[in-house]
C-alpha cells in the first residue's frame, strides 16, 4: 500500500542517490511564500527558520555564485553587499564562492571553492553544518543539493533569484535586496531575543587559511 507520508528534505546523509524532491511531490512556492523541509510556509516563517539555523549550527557558511560574485547587470553589486551585511551578522561565518561551475580537477581546493560537481568534499572538510546558497543558477544547484543531502548531514538554505529549490532544506524564492535584509534582520532580532550563537564567541567573518593567505598577499598552496 502507497504511503500518504508527505516527504520531508531533512539533513542527510540520505544515501548514495536520494530521490529528487520534484519526484516525490514537493512543489515550489509563490513569492511571499518559503519551503522549509518540503513544507510550504509564510515568507516570514521561512526567515526565522533560516535565521535560527545560520545561529545555532556548526560553522555556518555562505556559499555565493556567479549572480552575485560578478557585476554582469545592475543591482547586482547592491545584492552583494546585502549578502556581506548578513555575514556581519553571524558569528564565526565563512564565506567560500563558487565562481565557476566546470568541474575542477585533479584536486579541489575545499577551503578556497566549493565546485558543484563535488558539493560534499568543501562540506566535509570544513564540517559545515548549515549553508546558504545564493546567486547561483538553479540548474547547478539542484544538483548540488542533493549531493550534499545525499552524502553529509549539512542544512541547506537558498536564497534563489528565480523559484526557489525544491531540494533545500529551507529556500526563499524571487530573492532579491530586500529579502536578503529580511533575513539579515531575522538573524538580528533572534540575537536581541536573547538566542546565544554556537559561535557566539568568534569575531565576525572567519577567514580560511586560504583567504588569511591571499589577504596577506602570499601564494596559497593547498597541502
């Protein structure tokens, strides 16, 4: 007998090829709606979700792609520095870009890139337990959320500027300035609520030692 079980994306691992959540009746939500876990919720539930996993997670990280790591159309560069001011935001965060989507190869290097071709090994490395996606295309991050899904026990949250990703755990669609400020005040708001951060004690934005390396003007090597 068929299961009326709604399915739920929930941190993995879930298996070497978990289903695609599209599959299994998981549908996309309207702008000012979020999905949290396969569910369809407000946009405002959505935010407190995402704000209270970036605080309470090991070693939170914003992955950002190509639509906000270049300047290709107007507005794009304001999105930018929205993204940055909700990094300021979370304590101990990491920032590692995902600038191009062709597979790296012989060897990544996990603290300087994540690649979506091998989602999992800058996850495993780092032992993030919850990211952000944002300004990556939706095709390349589909598949990289079911890596991840599949393979690690990392919460994923996107932030998609199109609508939004069945295969996150928390996804906002039509995300643009003022959705990412949203989340930014979310995160605000649950600190003044008195909600300790896991890494209450770090000091803003932790660099890698890639990124120490590059901002000291030296040639990083990865080991």
């Amino acid at each position: 007998m068929k299961s009326c079980t709604p399915y739920c994306i929930t941190t993995g691992p879930a298996g070497l090829l978990p289903p695609a959540a599209a599959c299994c009746g998981i549908v996309l939500p309207e702008k000012g709606q979020g999905l949290v876990e396969g569910r369809l919720v407000s946009e405002e539930a959505a935010l407190e979700v995402m704000a209270q996993e970036l605080l309470s997670r090991k070693n939170p990280t914003i992955f950002p792609g190509p639509l906000v790591l270049w300047a290709w159309k107007e507005g794009v560069s304001e999105k930018a520095a929205s993204v940055l001011e909700l990094a300021e935001e979370i304590p101990g965060v990491r920032i590692i870009p995902m600038p191009d989507y062709r597979p790296i190869y012989p060897k990544i290097d996990p603290e300087a890139v994540i690649n979506p071709c091998h989602p999992n090994l800058t996850i495993w490395y780092n032992k993030i337990e919850v990211c952000v996606f944002v300004g990556v295309h939706c095709h390349f991050a589909n598949i990289t959320l079911r890596m991840i899904r599949a393979g690690t026990n990392c919460y994923t949250i996107t932030l998609c500027h199109s609508a939004g990703h069945e295969d996150s755990m928390a996804s906002l669609p039509f995300c643009d300035v003022e959705q990412v400020r949203a989340l930014t005040e979310a995160v605000r708001r649950l600190k003044r609520q008195g909600l300790r951060p896991r890494h209450g004690d770090a000091c803003g934005i932790q660099l890698t030692h890639a990124q120490q390396a590059v901002e000291a003007g030296l040639v990083w090597r990865p080991a």
